[in-house]
C-alpha cells in the first residue's frame, strides 16, 4: 500500500502514534491526538559502506536533500509502503544497493474483553531485514551483508530524551490543552487539572543493544542482526510504553465535577510497573491479539472494507478514555474519594465527548465486541438530563463536554428528538442484545421522561417533530438541516418511542406501553402516507420557512420555502438500524424502504459516496453511508460494495499535504480523526444478517441469513465466548448451504430447510 498517515493507539489510554510520512515525522503523545506533538522517528539500518538508510518518518530526510550531503546524513529506503492490519502496521523499505529488505512493525495488542491487556499503556516493535534477490533494475553495490546494524533513534520538543544501553528514555510536561482546528474554540483545562507529568521508555528485549549518540537533543540505539531469510524468526524486539498518573480529565458524578485518572492506574502504579507488564507477558498478549487480528483477516471483505475497518478501529481507539473518577466530596476516612468507572470517547476533531448521535452510530462497536463499554455511557448519559419543563418530560445533552472538560455540554445547539430517540435506541439495543436489564431497571423514570419529550415535540398531531428537530446533519443544505418536518427524524423519533414502549414492556410496565401502541400505529400511518413520493420519501413535508431561524447563528433563514425538501436523502431509514439488528419489525412498509434505499444511492452519487441529498452528492459523510449500507444488507439487499469510494476518501485525506485519519466528510466539512467510522465494523453484523434477542418469548433467539451466492466464512463475533477462545463461524459452503461452526449458542439459519423460524410475539420477527 502506498505511504499516507496512520494511527495506532491502545483503547482507553491515550497513547497514541500518529504516523505521517509524508511529513516526516509522527505526532506522538501519551495523551493522543490534539494532546501531541511532532516526533522525529529515524528507524532504519546501516548499509555495509556506513550509509544510514531510513524510513521517511525524520526530518533528516529532508536536510540530506536539501543539502545535498553524503556521510553520517540520513537516506531514504528505496520504495517505502506499509500494510495495515487492525491491531499493527508495518513499514517496509529497501536497501536497493545491497539487495536488502527492511521492516519495521508497530502492534497495539488488543482482544476483546481482556481490559488489563488493553489498557496498558505500551506497544510492541519489531525490526528484521531479510535478502532479496534484486531490487528491480538498480546495481547492486556489493554483496548481501551476513548481518546489518539497525538503528532507533527520537527526537520531540521539549522533552527530555536520554539513553543507556538497551533502552531509551522520555520526559515531558502535557499542558492538557488540546489543539482545536477552530481557535476560537476555548479548550482551556479546568483550573483543578495541572499539567501532566509523562514517562515513556523505549526497552529493548535483544542483548547487545547499543547506544546511539545524538548530539542534537536526542537519543537512540543500535543493534547488530544477521540477515536471515524471512520467516526465520530474528527481529529486534522492543517495548514502547508510557505511563502519568495525573488526572487528565474533570468528568460529572452524581451531579459534582471530579477528577478523572486513567483507568490503567489501576493495574500499574508506575512505568517500570508497566514495562515488566509488557515484558512478561508479550508472547501471551501477542498471540491473543494476532489471534484477533486473524479472525478479522480472514473475514470475506475486499481490500478497501478492510482498510477501513483497520483505519477506522485504530482511530476510534485513540478518541477513547477509559478512567477511573475520584469523587472527593464523597469521600471514606479508610479507602479515601469514591471511585467510579468512566468511558467517553472524543468526537475526532471537535473534541466534544460522548456525542450521543456520534455514539448511536459508534455503539456497533460495542455490541460487536465490549457490550459492557455501552453499558457505561448509558449510566452516564442520564446524569446530563435537563428537565423540559412544557412536555413535564426531559431532554439529554448533546455531548458530555469538550477538551479535558466533560462537566456539561459544550455544543453551540441540542438536538433533542435526535438525541433523546438515539439514547432510547441504543438501551432497547443494549438491552435485547445482551438480555441485560439491570441497566434498564435503573432508567424506567428516564425512559418515561424522554418519552413525554418525544410526544410533545409533535406540537399538530402530524406524526413529525415540529419542535426540537435540529439534526447531526450540520453539512447538509437547509432541507436536510432544519426544515420542521423531516421524514427521518420523525421516523427515528418513532422508532424511539416504541423501543420506549419496548423497554417499558420489558420492566413490566405494560399498560405504560399499550398507551403508546395506538398512537405510534397512527402516528406511522400519517408519515407515510404523508412523505412518499412513489419511489421514496420526501426529506420532509414541510417547505416553510417562515419565522425559522438559523439552529447556529439564531437569525432568521434568508427564504421563504426551504428548498429540496421532495429530494432524495440516503437518510430515511437511519432510526431503523438497531430495531432490525434485534429482530424488532419495521413499521414502515418493506417495500417502500427498500425502493427508498434504491432510488437514492442512483440519485446522491458523488465521487465519495452518497451525498445528504439529491441536491449536494458532495456534502459526505462516510459513517453514515456506511451506516445505510448496514441498513440495506438487513432489508435484504445485495450488490457490489461502495467502499472503494470510502476508502478513496481516506487515501486523499491522508497523502499530499493532508493528514487527517478517518476523514468522515469532504472538502466541506472538517471532521478529521474521527471515531464514527468505527460503523465499518457493522460488516461482520448485516452481511451474515446476525439478529440477536436474548429476552424474546420462550428464550434468547438467535439468526443469520447471510446471502448465500458465493462461498463465505463470517465470525460472529458478539456470540463468541472471548475468555476461552470460542467464536462461531457463519459458513456459506459452495451450494449455498449454511452451518455454524464453533457454536456457542444455538443459531437458527433463515431459509435452510430444517431451520425453525417462528417464534411468539407480535413486535420480533421470526
């Protein structure tokens, strides 16, 4: 693959590598991205004549060019690429002269469920050099060398580096004030959070590991291997690891600000707890994370589904915090300040935490792999309620804060059909999908309470929200934005409001639920009818724009009638997702649905993808096409994929001068490092068409359905038992016949002729 930037960071912890070659450098910190600073990485070997040969990660590069000088100056390796796999990535480059290969890997151990493994805050290095036997038509130099010398060495800005043999050492003060793209954006920290102190070392586990001296600030070793066939086992070995135990952010706990720590300080007091950790056990986390990346190799994705899901895995990890708070008011004269759980994820580049439409799409990721990570922000969201007092009802926060600050919401707007629907969505998700109702039991009065929202935001009795209906979509035209009637968020909003019905069903509350049932049938009947246009649904059924103002600046919109409110929008069925993933029926007619789905993707083409709308194919967002795609593979669709466009979008945003990680939108918008492309992992649930009830009638039910055109092998991924290794397998044979293999619950498969497809209930599908 060609060179272009690339992240890879450790879930919950923040450190964090962001490799930009065609910057010649990496923004490195132990408190991720926006919390980083520039890196010079010179990784590479020794040529027998002395010449230094090293991957385009140093800023040396640049000075050997610029001066043209020979000697102790850096060279590049000739062709350097890299190839991605979701847990690591390996730089390769030659040694064309001396018929050389050289590679350099950098593996973030991950395996779901393992929170010491995947907390710690460390990465795994490895180097080797192996023959080959020409590089295409350069002469060579002299002959294959029996062995190389490879070399390491760091520079960073303000830092202290320093080195002895065998390791590497780094020192640096973190302000905690995150770089904004937007500068009059204020992320400054909460008077409370000092600046953090860092440690990292760099520990080499090969004996005879040299000192590299550096007389401009930095440090680095060296090491002599024998150039050995690949496969043959040498590497120099490393451990790249980091530690603070400051707090790093100010987090809400039962309504006062607290301290929050990372999460690792549970497990390592200090770096050197932290490296013997690594150190100890590399072989064991290397082989459950290798295990893990196996699983995800194998899956029948093209190469572009792969890249994004290896891009947008690593990006979603490096906005994550997981931590432990200390609430100091509430504090015992023994154990001193309560400790709590806290798990939020940074909204890329806006820096806002836990964004509950951002998490409604990001929440595939833990019903894929970590139910319990949903868990946690579903008890967190409630403490960010604000009481509505016209609906007797109440509304959630857009997000939790910004920066280092997640004391309250921080965006200029809410959104609160939006939010309010996407939370009640996700706790019928969370609750179903892992027969969890503890979570549930606690939030009954909030659930009611998001519901009275919901029924008064229909302010005519139309079936639409006609109040509180800004949206996520805030680089669409203005039909798509705010028009007060939009097809896709009255049909989120009732799917919302029956997960409510749903949920309250399910804590035995069902007169509470039967009075929702009449008015949601009605309700669905009017926006049908209303909205379809005969080969999809209107973006909205209101083009007034009058009295209406501007959701972000507040002055009234400079038109009468919003235009292109009868265009198409990839939208419609957004609110849909997570009832089908639970075998929840729609209450919109199939058909028309899967027209709608049709109709658009031939209308909103743009180079990238679907545009919002017919009107503004350029105005992308990745997550969310990816997010219909999901959609469409549940309502039965099948077809050639449209992740190449995807992935072609990440390719542009991350060579030439960009470097903008999983870039969710175009030219227009800038939503760069972003954690919804995590929805790409929603592959391993809607192509095998996984639907998972665990509390439907008579026990849990299980079913797959996947197309059954091509051979195919799916893990299933939320059914495997992680602790001790078990995944089911969904496999299509070449006769279109389907088994499970490694099955750990029973799994009914739609359309064999011995499976069981019925199941009682009204609401479920069977």
């Amino acid at each position: 693959m060609q060179s272009m930037s690339w992240t890879v960071s450790r879930l919950g912890s923040r450190f964090t590598l962001l490799f930009e070659p065609n910057r010649h450098r990496v923004m490195h910190s132990a408190l991720g991205r926006f919390l980083d600073a520039p890196l010079d990485l010179c990784v590479g070997l020794v040529e027998p004549d002395g010449t230094l040969r090293a991957l385009p990660l140093t800023a040396d590069l640049d000075a050997d060019r610029r001066d043209g000088a020979g000697g102790d100056c850096v060279h590049p390796l000739y062709n350097p690429e890299q190839f991605d796999r979701i847990n690591s990535i390996t730089f390769r480059g030659y040694s064309a002269a001396y018929r050389l290969r050289f590679e350099f890997n950098v593996h973030s151990v991950f395996y779901p469920q393992n929170r010491r493994m995947c907390v710690m805050p460390a990465f795994y290095l490895e180097m080797r050099v192996n023959p080959v036997d020409r590089v295409r038509d350069v002469a060579a130099a002299g002959p294959t060398p029996d062995d190389i010398t490879l070399a390491l060495r760091l520079r960073r800005p303000d830092t202290q580096v320093s080195a002895q043999p065998g390791q590497i050492d780094l020192r640096y003060r973190n302000a905690l004030e995150p770089r904004h793209f937007d500068p009059d954006v204020d992320l400054t920290p909460p008077d409370s959070l000092a600046p953090a102190e860092v440690a990292e070392r760099i520990v080499s586990l090969n004996p005879g590991t040299q000192v590299w001296d550096d007389d401009r600030g930095g440090a680095g070793l060296k090491l002599t291997l024998p150039v050995t066939d690949a496969g043959s086992g040498v590497k120099w070995r490393l451990v790249w690891a980091a530690h603070t135990d400051a707090p790093v952010l100010r987090v809400r706990h039962e309504q006062r600000d607290c301290p929050a720590h990372l999460a690792y300080n549970d497990y390592f007091s200090d770096l050197d707890a932290v490296i013997t950790e690594a150190v100890q056990h590399r072989d064991d986390y290397l082989a459950l994370s290798r295990r893990f990346e196996r699983l995800i190799d194998q899956a029948p994705l093209d190469r572009s589904q792969q890249h994004l899901v290896n891009l947008s895995f690593q990006n979603y990890l490096a906005n994550t915090f997981w931590c432990t708070g200390f609430d100091e008011e509430n504090a015992d004269d023994e154990d001193g300040p309560q400790r709590f759980p806290w798990f939020s994820v940074w909204e890329g580049s806006s820096l806002f935490h836990s964004t509950l439409d951002v998490e409604y799409n990001g929440c595939l990721f833990h019903l894929t792999l970590w139910p319990d990570l949903l868990k946690l922000q579903l008890l967190q969201w409630p403490q960010y309620e604000e009481a509505h007092a016209p609906s007797s009802g109440s509304i959630l926060s857009h997000d939790l804060g910004s920066g280092v600050d997640a004391t309250g919401q921080r965006s200029f707007h809410a959104m609160e059909v939006e939010e309010n629907s996407n939370y009640l969505l996700m706790l019928q998700a969370y609750t179903r999908w892992t027969g969890d109702r503890e979570p549930l039991m606690k939030l009954k009065p909030l659930v009611r309470r998001l519901t009275r929202y919901l029924l008064w935001a229909d302010r005519d009795g139309s079936g639409f929200p006609t109040e509180g209906n800004a949206n996520t979509l805030a680089d669409g035209p203005a039909a798509v934005r705010f028009a007060r009637k939009q097809t896709y968020l009255a049909i989120k909003r009732l799917a919302g409001m029956r997960a409510a019905a749903d949920l309250l069903r399910l804590a035995n509350r069902a007169d509470e639920a039967r009075e929702l049932d009449a008015r949601l049938e009605r309700d669905a009947r009017r926006v049908d009818d209303a909205a379809w246009l005969g080969d999809h649904y209107a973006i909205a059924c209101d083009n007034s724009a009058l009295e209406m103002l501007h959701p972000e600046t507040g002055k009234p919109v400079p038109f009468e009638r919003l235009p292109g409110t009868d265009a198409y929008s990839i939208h419609t069925a957004n609110g849909l997702l997570l009832p089908i993933m639970v075998g929840q029926t729609s209450m919109f007619p199939k058909d028309r649905l899967t027209a709608d789905l049709i109709a658009a993707d031939r209308e909103n083409q743009g180079r990238y993808g679907d545009g919002h709308s017919s009107e503004s194919p350029d105005c992308v967002r990745i997550s969310l096409n990816l997010w219909r795609d999901m959609v469409a593979r549940y309502l039965g669709l099948s077809g050639p994929s449209s992740a190449q466009q995807y992935w072609d979008l990440q390719v542009m945003s991350n060579t030439g001068d960009n470097s903008l990680g999983f870039a969710d939108a175009y030219i227009n918008d800038y939503l760069a490092h972003y954690p919804r492309g995590i929805v790409a992992l929603g592959y391993f649930l809607a192509t095998p068409r996984l639907a998972i009830n665990r509390l439907a009638p008579g026990g849990a039910y299980l079913t797959v359905e996947p197309d059954r055109h091509m051979p195919q092998r799916w893990p299933l991924l939320p059914l495997a038992d992680w602790a001790a290794g078990r995944v089911p397998v969904c496999v299509v044979d070449p006769h279109g016949r389907v088994t499970i293999e490694a099955e750990t619950d029973r799994v009914i498969v739609h359309g064999n002729e011995d499976s069981d497809d019925t199941i009682s209930g009204l609401e479920f599908i069977g």
